[in-house]
C-alpha cells in the first residue's frame, strides 16, 4: 500500500517503509518506527500519522511514560493521563457568530437532474454566510459536487433558486459568478489552460483589466506564499501532485473572489501540504473570505469548518456545527460515510472523566491541556 496517510494502514501493517527524498528514511515495524520517528515523519517528511500516536508522543514530551506506544485510541488509557480543567464547563466550539450571518448564497427548494437522468438534488433549501467556513459532506454520489457546480453556473437550476452575492445563477453567465466565485477541482490538472506556471497565474488577472506590472506583483507575490516562484517557468503539468494542488488553489486566489469552493483538499496530499494550504486559507478567512470545502475528511472538517452540511441522495440530512454531527446520536455515520475522528471520540472519553476540559480539534491541543508529569 502506497499511502500519505500512515494511520490508515498502520494497525495492519507488518513493516512501515518511509520514504523521504528519494531515500528510505525508515523501515521497520510500525509501532517501533513510530515509537522512535513518529514526531519526525509528522514534522520533518510531512506525513499523517495515526491521531492517537500523536497524542502519545506529544504526550511523552510533557513526561509521560508509555510502556506500548499506542496506533489507535482503544490503546489509550484515559486514567492514566491528568489534565487541566476550566472553572467552568466549556462552551461549544467553532460555532460561527451569529451577529455576521450576513447571507451571500441562498438557496430556495432546488431541485437539478442531468440530461435523461433522475434527480440528483431534491428540494434543497440551505445558505452559505459571508465569512464563514461551510463544509459539504457525505458519500460519493451524494450531490456535493453537483450542489457547488450550480453557485459557479456550469448547471442550472430544474426548479427553486440560487443566489450567488445578489446574482440569479439561472440568468447570470459563469463569466459573471467566476468573478464573484472561484472553484478548485478535485483534480488540479483539470483546469491548467496555459504552458508554464506564471502564465497560468496571469490568465484570469488579464481579465481585471489590471496593467502587466500589477498583474505580474499579484501572480509573484502568490507564487512565493505558495512556494511555486521557483518553478514559475515550468509547465503545470510537469509538476508534482502536491505542487498541482497548489497551483491550482493559488491561481484562483489570486482572482481575490468573495467566495472559495475547494473540492476534496486532501486528496493526493501529504500533511504538510494540506497544513500550508488550509493555514493560508485560515487567515484568508479571517480577513472575510468565505470559503465551501467539499471533502470526505472529517479531521478538516473538526479543525477547520464553522458549520457542516450533509447530503445523502441529493438531500440535506443533517446541518449544524462540527461539534453537534459529531455529537450527533441519531445520525446513521455508517450510512452516510462518516467516521468520527480519533481525537474527537478521544476527547470525548477525557470529558467523561474530566467534565471542564477545553474542546479541542487536534492531538497538540489535547496534550497541551495536559498537567506535566515531573
């Protein structure tokens, strides 16, 4: 198996074999390499390791002792850990404000099929705030990339309605919402029109009626925060994956949209990479951008999204807050392709024991709030 993500594997794995610049860097049992380079392979190589293992490691660092290091959270004995707790029990997290719900898609009973085929969105009535980060989600086939094709005016509504910043997409062109809306694919190289990376960075700023000097700072200046000046003369499709994703987010960035519709993230991509590029998105957001993330991964939905939309068979299912789906007891996951990330079903089981711990998305913050052992 040939993978970024070492904890997908690793319980079943009976040698772990890294790889970094094109060298074998480790090799060996998993739990001994992990034991051993686990904060190294995390920070160093940039790859994603088990949740749990993280938390142990990191765990380690304030003076733990683990007899087994554990890959997955069955491996963890809550008592066994002390952690700082607040005066009071903790409010929910991640919730966006509800004083800047300030409606900059609004969708009303839509309903779409393709050409000769069944429905594919059913009734759909939901909204998207400015400066919010919304996460679509739910299994292949569900409707989330054929919910977002529609705010970017590649299909048109069958029935019911969707406004795009004061736009009617049924009547608006898609040169119109694309200067509103910008849309990275789930496949990067799906969208390089030009023959070199500066130029693709150039192409939709020609469009601004911005003079090449300023067209050229922009292009530059997102280059370098993306770490792609160096190869700007290269062909887009000469570059690696991770670069392809970065590329492809840049060169839509640079547009400077209102709204940012980013389709599977993840995918291809090592923990480094996702780290740089939702970080960069992160403070973007801060700034006011809006931002959609259509993805199967739930630990960027627990870190990163405001709010979270399920579809299952062209339907809305569930809407609220990461905390509340993961929460959730009535919601069938198996069902609908979700899966609770270890740190939150972790955190969970500290909360049993420890009622004021601080919520937490990630395993730093969680062995940050641990109380050092001396």
């Amino acid at each position: 198996v040939i993978e970024h993500d070492v904890s997908r594997f690793v319980d079943m794995a009976d040698r772990l074999v890294v790889l970094a610049d094109g060298r074998i860097a480790y090799n060996g049992p998993p739990r001994e390499i992990l034991a051993d380079h686990g904060l190294a392979m995390r920070d160093q190589i940039g790859l994603r390791i088990p949740q749990a293992t993280e938390f142990a490691l990191e765990a380690r660092r304030k003076g733990y002792r683990l007899e087994t290091l554990p890959l997955t959270i069955d491996d963890i004995q809550v008592e066994s850990f002390r952690f700082q707790q607040l005066p009071t029990p903790p409010a929910e997290r991640m919730a966006f404000p509800s004083t800047e719900r300030e409606v900059i898609i609004e969708v009303k009973d839509l309903s779409f099929a393709y050409p000769g085929g069944p429905e594919v969105l059913k009734n759909i009535t939901m909204d998207v705030c400015r400066g919010e980060i919304l996460a679509i989600i739910g299994r292949n086939g569900s409707g989330k990339t054929t919910l977002t094709s529609l705010f970017i005016g590649l299909n048109k509504p069958a029935s019911g309605s969707v406004m795009v910043c004061g736009m009617d997409v049924s009547q608006a062109s898609i040169r119109e919402l694309s200067e509103e809306v910008s849309y990275v694919f789930q496949y990067p190289e799906h969208q390089f029109i030009t023959d070199s990376v500066l130029e693709e960075m150039l192409f939709g700023l020609k469009r601004q009626s911005l003079s090449p000097e300023e067209a050229n700072r922009r292009a530059m200046e997102m280059l370098e925060m993306f770490q792609l000046h160096q190869v700007k003369d290269r062909h887009p499709f000469a570059l690696s994956r991770g670069q392809k994703r970065r590329l492809s987010v840049a060169s839509m960035l640079v547009l400077r949209p209102e709204v940012f519709i980013l389709d599977e993230p993840t995918t291809g991509q090592d923990q480094r990479n996702v780290n740089q590029v939702m970080e960069f998105l992160q403070k973007l957001n801060q700034q006011g951008l809006t931002i959609i993330l259509v993805t199967h991964d739930m630990e960027l939905v627990a870190q990163y999204a405001h709010r979270v939309l399920v579809l299952d068979e062209g339907q809305v299912v569930f809407e609220g807050t990461p905390w509340q789906l993961f929460g959730e007891e009535l919601i069938d996951r198996q069902h609908y392709g979700l899966i609770i990330p270890d740190i939150i079903e972790l955190y969970r089981r500290v909360r049993n024991r420890y009622p004021n711990v601080a919520p937490v998305t990630s395993p730093r913050e969680l062995a940050g709030l641990l109380i050092e052992e001396k």
